[in-house]
C-alpha cells in the first residue's frame, strides 16, 4: 500500500486473481503444527511496519497485511474480483449522492466482547481525520462535511469532530459530503475506514501494543524486528473465517534469505521473490509458484522540496532522465517478465474502461538516450553534476534494478558513476528519512493501489500536499483536473479528466513511471488454497495448513 486514497467513482475492470498451491520442504520449525484440521499456522515472510497499526495511521504495505487480518470494514474488496462487497454494512442508502444513510449488521464484535456499533464507525472516523491525531490517513475523510475544520492546512483544527457525521442509533449513522460522491461507498473496504472499539480511544497505549480488532485473526505477540503472532479468533461473524489456526509474520530484512528458508522447510510462504531467483523459481516451487498481474506500479520520485530538483529547467533534466531508462531491457533481463515497461502512472489491471491506457507518457517514458542527453544537458544537467537513486535494501531485490538503471543513465550521458544507487537498510527506515525530506536524488516510490480507481494512483502522490506527496510535487493544474474528475458522477467524463492530468505529469515528469509489477508469490507443500488478490497480498483467510 501499500503504500493511498478518495475517489468519486468505480472501476469495472479487475484482474482476476490467479488461485495456485506451492513449494517443497517439511519441516515444522517454529511452531507450524497442525494436520488438515485448521489448527495450523502459515509461517510467513513479513517487513516491520513503518507506523503504529492504526487503522488510520497505517499507508504502506507491510502494516497492511495486518489490518486486512485483524479488522473488517462496512465494505471488503473481493480476493478473486477486487470489486467492493459489503462486509459490516447491511445498506448504504442515498437520494442524491452526497448525504447517505449507512445501516450496519447486528451482531459482529470486537475481540474484546464489545459490540460494533455505529458508534463504533463515526468515533474511529473522527479521530482519524483530527489534525491533533496526526493520522497518515486524515485525508480519506475530506470529503466529509467539516473535514476543514477539524483538520485545517494550517492553524489549529477549530473541531474536534465531523460535522457531516451524525449517530442516529447503535445500528445506523448519517454522512454528509462536501460535495455529489456518486461511488463513495466503494471506497470504504479501505482500512482507514475500520471501527475501533471504546479500548482504543481508553487506553491507546496499550491497545496500539496489541491492537484489538473484529477480524478473523487476533494479534498474540509482536517483537519489533523478529515476528508477530497472529491467531484464529474463534468468535468471527464473518462469513471469510480464518481456515487455518493463526499467521506467524516473520520479518527479513532480505528478500534472498526468506526464499532460502521456503526452500530449505523453514517458511511456509514468501509473497516477494528475489529477483535473482526469478530464473530458477519455476524449476524450484513448479505449481506452487505465483505469477499474477497486480494493482502495483514502480515510479522513482524526486524530491521536489529541493531546489536544486525543482528550478527552472529542472523539467526537461527529470524529463531527460526517464527517456535514459531501458525499461524493456530491465524488465526482461532482471525481472525475467514479472515487470512491464510502465507508459503511464496506474496499472493495466484497470482496464482501460477504468481508466488505464497504454502510452499516455508518451515520449516522455519512451527510451532514447540521444535525446535523453539533449533534454538534461538543456535542462542545466544533473545538481552537482551527478545524482543517487535511494531504496531500501530489505524487500523487493532493488539493488540489482537500481543499479541497471544507474548503468542506463550513465550509458545515455557517456559517464561514469554520474548516477550510483544508496541503500538504507530497513524499510521502516527508508520510509521515516522519506517522512522527514532527507532525500537529495530521487528515490523509489512502490505504488500498491487501495482500491481499484485510477484516482487511487494519482492524487495520494501527486496532489499538492496529499499524504504520499512524498516529493511535495505541486501543479495547480493537475490539481484542478483531479477536483473536476472526483466531482464528475460520470465515469467516462470522470476518466477523460483524470488522463489530461497525467500529461501533466508527463510534462513536468515529478516520479518516473517505471514499470508495472506482478504479484509474485512461493509457498511449500504444507499448504494449500493459497491465493493473492489483486492487491498482491496472500489471502491468509484461506489458506489451509495441510
């Protein structure tokens, strides 16, 4: 999510997900168990969240494979379709597009006892939306009704609460928009959207120790850098009940190590296979291999709060940089296939009735290192006469990519080392010196989409100052699009504005659209139904421990 967020329609088209069964060895270290009895636990590969495992907190990928466990919305996106179904709701009700009536089902609670309430929804939403709150997440409320002032651009917030929430008795509540949302109920399988219950908001800092939820999984243990525990609650009302007995969540902090120990019996599953691997993993893991497309987009962002990135001219240099990238080259020879040369910024898994279309970047994306070379040399050339691409050394083999493209670059310039790759360690890491605007060059920027809208690809990164605007990217004009298109109750009109604003992007060219990615996945002979969505995450629910 992995790393994002509103929108005022829906996509229709999805990739299905693709059910496969998995890789070798036996073994039961670290307490596996079980028979075909559901008792047993899938040992997992894992990456330590970058923020505390609030609903409204959480944006990137690792903390979000949690959330999906442990807590269920009014809607949950279908494994197999991606399309919105209701979880919690019984009914979402409107005359007009902008004032709905929300009806939740009886009977669900959380993990404490407590009953789930309407209560329950519109207190979790109002403290996710509070500036005070300082939640990650605030944004997804904006369109609700007193958004302003509760969560201000600047000043203090003058509410503590959304106007456009009203609790009307335990089982309905009210929400009034800002404006017509013909598809804002699709948005909200989206985690930021959970209930929580009174312990939260009572005793914060123990619940965020072990965070309490009304999922089909309960959080056990958590030791930061090792592992969490999570298990099968007993007590679930849902229909998608946990068919195992608990996921054990082991972090590593290198992707070849995890491959290692599914090889060797030690892991059940690892959803990121290295890419060195990618030649052998078909060989190895035969039909337990996953290989499926996703709602994932790979981008380098510059960090336009430096100057030496963002002044005049600089547009022609970052334009310059993407059309030194072999994109094809890269994919093909590192990926072995899993990645496709990206031609715009969202994802073909939406179809181009969802807004997906082949080739807006246009030349801009395309590789041609002549004029690559042209546009930075006119541009001023590179700050200092040389850049870094940054990432993060523990998931996702990005040494091996980063490095080939640095080559490019410097193939395009006739230069050595005029672009080299940094690594910082760990993703939590990585992510707080992003948070913090510690970056001089650009640096990668995974997309993991939220829902299946081509807004979810836009405004969360590019949007003057929406949350995952890591590189403070501002254009009134993407800006006004992006308003025009969320207001649209049209889908086509809705599409065709959200397309003119990445050719903005494409003129001022702020991330690099580098390729999209599969989801790709190995597990061992201890389990069966394993499946991702099309988020690319494993639906753990599911899986069964053989």
């Amino acid at each position: 999510m992995r790393e994002v967020r509103c929108a005022k329609w829906v996509v229709c088209a999805l990739a299905v997900a693709v059910a496969a069964a998995g890789c070798g060895g036996g073994g039961d270290s670290g307490g596996g168990g079980g028979g075909g009895d559901g008792s047993g636990t899938v040992r997992s590969s894992w990456g330590d969240p970058q923020n505390p495992l609030e609903p409204a907190n959480t944006n990137e990928v690792q903390g979000g494979k949690v959330l999906d466990m442990v807590f269920r919305g009014l809607k949950r996106y279908d494994p197999k379709t991606g399309k919105a179904q209701d979880m919690l709701a019984q009914k979402i009700e409107t005359k007009d597009s902008q004032n709905y009536t929300v009806t939740i089902k009886k009977g669900w609670t959380f993990q404490n006892g407590e009953k789930v309430t309407a209560k329950s929804f519109v207190d979790a939403w109002n403290y996710g939306a509070l500036l005070d709150n300082k939640q990650k997440n605030a944004y997804f409320f904006e369109y609700i009704e007193g958004y302003d002032a509760v969560h201000p651009t600047s000043g203090k917030a003058t509410a503590k609460t959304l106007s456009g929430l009203q609790v009307k008795n335990d089982s309905t509540f009210t929400v009034r928009l800002t404006q017509k949302f013909s598809t804002w109920p699709e948005t909200l399988g989206y985690a930021a959207f959970a209930p929580l219950p009174r312990a939260f908001f009572d005793h914060h800092d123990a619940w965020v120790s072990k965070p309490i939820g009304n999922g089909p999984y309960m959080v056990g243990s958590y030791k930061k850098g090792s592992s969490m525990k999570l298990k099968k609650w007993e007590k679930y009302s849902g229909p998608d009940k946990a068919q195992n007995g608990g996921v054990e969540l082991r972090v590593y902090t290198d992707v070849g190590t995890a491959y290692t120990d599914l090889q060797a019996g030690n892991l059940d599953l690892a959803d990121d296979i290295p890419a060195a691997q990618l030649k052998n993993v078909k060989q190895d893991l035969g039909d337990r291999y996953i290989n499926q497309p996703a709602g994932i987009i790979q981008t380098l962002t510059f960090p336009m709060y430096d100057k030496r990135w963002n002044k005049e001219g600089m547009e022609k240099v970052r334009r310059g940089l993407s059309m030194a990238i072999d994109r094809k080259q890269i994919t093909e020879r590192i990926f072995e296939k899993t990645r496709t040369p990206a031609t715009d910024w969202t994802s073909p898994v939406l179809g181009d009735d969802g807004g997906y279309q082949a080739g807006l970047c246009g030349e801009a994306c395309s590789y041609d290192p002549p004029q690559a070379k042209k546009l930075i040399q006119e541009g001023g050339g590179l700050p200092g006469g040389k850049m870094t691409i940054t990432y993060n050394a523990d998931t996702g083999s990005h040494k091996d990519w980063v490095d080939a493209v640095c080559n490019s670059i410097n193939n395009a310039l006739d230069k050595e080392n005029a672009c080299v790759g940094t690594s910082i360690g760990t993703f939590a890491d990585y992510r707080n010196k992003i948070t913090d605007r510690q970056m001089k060059g650009p640096f990668r920027a995974g997309w993991q989409m939220d829902y299946p809208l081509i807004q979810n690809f836009l405004q969360p990164m590019f949007y003057t100052n929406a949350s995952s605007n890591d590189g403070e990217y501002s254009s009134k004009k993407f800006d006004d699009l992006v308003d025009q298109a969320n207001a649209e109750s049209d889908t086509g009109k809705a599409i065709a504005d959200f397309r003119r604003a990445e050719k903005v992007l494409a003129d001022d060219m702020p991330g690099i659209p580098l390729w999209y990615q599969n989801g790709s996945a190995g597990y061992s002979d201890r389990l069966s139904d394993v499946r991702l969505n099309a988020f690319s995450v494993p639906v753990y629910n599911q899986i069964k421990v053989n």
